[in-house]
C-alpha cells in the first residue's frame, strides 16, 4: 500500500470518528471533516466540498493529505470543546 493510500485510509478512519460532532461537516469529494463555508465542485456545478478540495480539485498530494491529518485532529479538538461548552 502506497503512502497516499495509507494516508487517505487515516483521514477517513478519523472524519468518521468525528462526523457528527458539531460544526462538523464531511466533505464528500475528500472524505475529510471540515468547518465553515463549503464551495461548489466545478465538475458538476453541485456538489459542495471543502474549500482545499475546491483550491485543489485537480491535484492531491502526500503533503496537503499529511497537512489533512493534522487538521482533522485540530477539529477534533474543537469540537470536543465546543460539545464541554454546553
Ligand atoms: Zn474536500
């Protein structure tokens, strides 16, 4: 299995684990949890997916899925704040 694989494997393991928390939103195009706005795929003009996957619709690469990983468990974080909060 190839480092991208690997990684990609990871991210969806986390999202799911954290899906369903607040302000939590999946973005169907990455598999990936995110915050805020969401964006339209240019592909079929509907789909809304996160904004890194809207900057990055064409090009995926080890970096900005390693860089994925780190943001996932940022959001983890606050949204397991955010739920203490209340
Ligand atoms: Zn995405």
């Amino acid at each position: 299995m190839d480092k991208t694989t690997t990684l990609k494997k990871q991210i969806k393991q986390k999202t799911e684990s954290i899906v369903g928390l607040p302000m939590i939103r999946l973005c169907p195009r990455c598999h990936k949890g995110y915050m805020g706005y969401s964006d339209i795929s240019k592909r079929d003009n509907k789909t809304e997916i996160c904004p890194s996957c809207k900057q990055e619709e064409d090009f995926i690469d080890v970096e900005m899925l390693e860089k994925t990983l780190l943001e996932i468990q940022f959001l983890t974080i606050l949204a397991i704040n955010e739920k203490i909060k209340r």
